[in-house]
C-alpha cells in the first residue's frame, strides 16, 4: 500500500459520507495499479530489439519491415509495404518456410488487417508468429511442430 490513491482508501474518514468521493478514490487507485502494472512490462521497441538480436545471433536471415507513408517534395502521397504486414520478416533456418514475427506487448492485440495478414501467410505455408516475448520466438522458430 505504497502509493497515495490506496493510501487515501485505507484512511478514508473524511470520505465515508460521500459515496462519490469514495468512488472516485477507488477508480484513482485502479488506475495507479494499472499504471504500475504497464510500466513493469517491457514496451513493445524493447521486446522487438531483443527478437532481432536474437534471431542476428542465431543467423537467422531476417529484417525490419516497415509499413507507412509520407508526402514527397511535389506533395505527393507515397506509401510503402503492405498493410497489416508484420513487423519482423525472414526465412526458416530449417526448412526455408516464409517467417513473418509480429511483435506485440503483453496486452497488445493484433489489428484487423494483422490478423487477415496471418491467415495468408499461414495459408500459404509461411510461418506466422504472434511474439509478445523473445521467448516466444524461440519455442517457436524451431519447434518441431513448426518443421
């Protein structure tokens, strides 16, 4: 019970006549805890630069992919890759397969067009991995389920 919100619940006198008071406390005490709990968890970069070290130091052919757009000098829009691409593309070590890794928080969920963007490569025989750790990738990458 470190933090104020909680601090203010435990000793809450004042507030005991007034349900709306105590209400908001409990919802300013939620959100701290929530807060606390987003902050203990690696951002999703960390989680991405430590996939990609990985798969350097395993030799596993791979890149970044990026997909956006931008104006040009003559204020043309241009656009580039594919919407709902993933984040990280590759080869298989073992097998050649198409390797697509998308890269998420632990409470991150995938977007429409990620999630049509793993149904073709996964039916196409590609390798598509929902990665919100390197663990992930690495029970994954070569699992025998996966070969």
């Amino acid at each position: 019970m470190g933090d104020m919100a909680e601090w203010q619940i435990e000793n809450m006198t004042v507030l005991d006549d007034d349900p709306l008071g105590r209400a908001l406390a409990v919802e300013d005490a939620r959100r701290e805890r929530a807060r606390a709990r987003r902050r203990a968890r690696p951002p999703e970069s960390v989680v991405q630069k430590q996939i990609l070290a990985y798969l350097t130091r395993e030799g596993v052919f791979h890149w970044r992919q990026n997909v956006g757009g931008f104006q040009d000098r003559t204020g043309r829009w241009v656009s580039f890759g594919v919407l709902g691409l993933a984040d990280i593309i590759g080869i298989q070590p073992e097998t050649g397969r198409f390797l697509a890794i998308e890269v998420k928080r632990c409470d991150g969920r995938q977007t429409e067009r990620q999630r049509r963007f793993q149904a073709r490569v996964e039916s196409a025989g590609g390798l598509y991995i929902l990665a919100r750790s390197v663990e992930d990738v690495k029970k994954k990458i070569h699992s025998r389920d996966t070969l």
